[in-house]
C-alpha cells in the first residue's frame, strides 16, 4: 500500500478523477448518501484548491481510500453544512484546527473484504497517515463529520479523540463530529 497526499494539483496525474469515482462508488453506491455526482464522480464545494487529499492506493494503483483535510478558517463541511451536530458551540475556525472528512477505507477490487468501511489495516493506515499530514499543515487539533463507524476506529487507535455533540440521524445515517487531539 501506498499513501499520498496533497492538493488536487499536486496529486499525480488523474489521481484526483480516480478518488471523486472512488468517493461516489462508497459514499453514493455502497453507503446511499444523496450526494452532488457528475459522470460517477463525487465532489462537492469543499473540493476547491487548498483542500488536502490523503489517499491509499494497492500496488496495481487502485484507490482502497481517501481523506479530505479543510482547514476551518475557510468554509468547510462541518461548519457549513452540519453545524448541528456541535450541540450548539460555534464551528471552529482556527489555523490549529482542520477538519477531516470523506475518510473512508474500502478495497473495491477486493472480492473477500468485509463490508465494514472502518476496519481494515488501510483505515488505521489512512487516519495515521491524515493525522500527520495535517500536523504539517499546522494543525493541532482535527474536527470531523463522520459516520459513527469512525468512532470505532479512533477509540482502537492511538489517538485521543471525544465527541464533539451527541450523533444525530441525517438524511437517515448516524453521523457526529469528534475532535481529534493531536
């Protein structure tokens, strides 16, 4: 397995093409979320030219996952479109605090993978992986909108995550926002 990161621009050549249609095959297909897709690709107004991608490729190439870092002093996910899951605290916006979200960990072109997006050795890989590339966008501290799957990953990793607000069903998913503590 292999991880990049960076902006859009930086990524190698279609490997931004290549993590929209692997976001719309798991968050549109698999998950059902009622996303913005175009041409079995996904993106939203939060992809735009500061945004970091974290991505996870096997060895013939193929996305097995992707993270989305936004730093909160721009719009982002939580803040814009979920604020209600902060229980009523203002969306952060802070150079120390980014905010990750579309993290997901799924082998497509494994046929034996279990259905669960969260608990591959790629997911503890990928969310290490987004931590520290964050950290060296200056981020000490990370917000996310997630499923509550996520959830189960941070309490198995090393990292000192809490909820930021009770979950909340949205459009039918249990989603919440945690902090990650870096």
């Amino acid at each position: 397995m292999q991880v990049i990161s960076g902006p859009a621009e930086v990524l190698p050549s279609n490997l931004y093409a290549k993590v929209a249609g692997y976001r719309h095959q798991v968050f549109v297909e698999q998950l059902g979320w009622a996303l913005r897709t175009e041409n079995g690709m996904e993106s939203d107004q939060f992809d735009r030219p500061d945004t970091v991608y974290v991505v996870a490729q096997d060895d013939q190439g193929h996305v097995s996952g992707c993270a989305r870092l936004l730093p909160t002093t721009r719009p982002y996910l939580l803040g814009e479109v979920f604020p209600q899951l902060l229980n009523g605290l203002a969306p952060p916006c802070s150079p120390d605090v980014w905010e990750l979200s579309r993290f997901a960990a799924v082998d497509l072109n494994d046929r034996a993978r279990t259905p669960g997006q969260f608990s591959s050795s790629v997911a503890r890989k990928l969310l290490e992986e987004s931590i520290a590339c964050a950290v060296s966008h200056g981020a000490k501290r990370l917000i996310t909108v997630s499923p509550i799957g996520v959830e189960r990953l941070l309490s198995r990793s090393e990292f000192h995550a809490h909820r930021a607000g009770p979950p909340m069903i949205i459009d039918g998913h249990p989603i919440f926002a945690c902090w990650i503590e870096i």
